[in-house]
C-alpha cells in the first residue's frame, strides 16, 4: 500500500464510490417503485445520480491532478490542454 492511499482525497474517492454503488443496489432492488414515480421524481432522481458521477469524476481528476498520474490521459492523442 503505497503512503497516497492514506490521504484524505483516496478516503473521500472510495467512501464517494461505494457509496454510489450502494445506491445503485437499491435502485435495482426497488426498481419496480422506481418505475412508478411521477416525471418530476425521476427527474430530480436521474439528477441526483448525475450529481453522484460528477462529483465521483471530480474527485478521480484532483487525484491525478494531486499524485501526479492525470486521469485525461488518451493514448493517441496525449494528453487535453488542461
């Protein structure tokens, strides 16, 4: 275990992760309900996962950008100019 996976952003980034997986656990499990809410519901609902994968994406981008290792890295073109 290397000494950056001690840090507060990993903590953050994985507790984020499994948190979002959890979620996902229970909209399957309760997918029947789920299929039953009103428009506005679903909408707020598919805006609160929206929310979830933003942040989620956030915190991998200030890992690399922290560490060292940037995570907007495509192979044939290198890398975005930011």
């Amino acid at each position: 275990m290397s000494e950056n996976s001690k840090t507060p952003l990993v903590f953050a980034t994985v507790v984020n992760g499994v948190l979002i997986l959890l979620a996902l656990v229970m909209l399957l499990a309760n997918w029947n309900q789920v299929m039953k809410l009103d428009i506005y519901q679903g909408l707020v609902l598919v805006l609160l996962f929206a929310g979830l994968f933003g942040l989620h994406g956030l915190l991998h981008t200030a890992l690399g950008t922290v560490y060292g290792n940037s995570q907007l890295k495509v192979p044939p073109f290198g890398r975005f100019p930011f």
